[in-house]
C-alpha cells in the first residue's frame, strides 16, 4: 500500500498549456514543427477552458505543400469529442 503512495508522489503531473492567443498556439506548435525542411500539418485539439486536449499530426509532405483530407479532420475531431465524455 506505501509503494502505491509513493508511486503516485512521484508521477509526473502532466499541465494541459492553455490557449488564450495566438502567440500561446505559435509557441506550442513551434515546439512540434520547429525548424522542419518539409510542411506538415498539425491539429491542437481544444476543450472548453482553451487547454490543449491533445496534439495530431494530420499529414506530412515534401518541400512545396501538404494535402489535407477534411474528412479526415472532421474525424479525428469527432472521434475526440467522443473520447472527452
């Protein structure tokens, strides 16, 4: 029973960086994308207080551009929604 104690002392706590502004989505996708030779294209899903739920790599391409499905997107969406409740 301690070493469960103990064990939960020691977990990390994970913060959820909240979006307020634009320069807080900049920082947060920079430390994603950083300084790539090659587009990619990323989701930062959001809840209701504007905390990052969770972070998706939607498609990756070469050096001119990135295609993106909006089914796609729509889907991953949806399907975090549903996870949520």
């Amino acid at each position: 029973m301690f070493a469960l104690s103990r064990r939960r002392n020691t977990a990390e706590i994970v913060v959820k960086p909240k979006i307020s502004r634009s320069k807080d989505a900049y920082t947060v996708s920079h430390s994603l994308i950083g300084e790539l030779p090659y587009e990619e294209f990323w989701m930062l899903l959001l809840n209701r207080a504007n905390k990052i739920m969770k972070t998706v790599k939607v498609s990756e391409v070469g050096i001119s551009g990135t295609a993106v499905d909006p089914k796609k997107i729509f889907s991953i969406g949806k399907n975090a929604i549903y996870r949520q409740y």
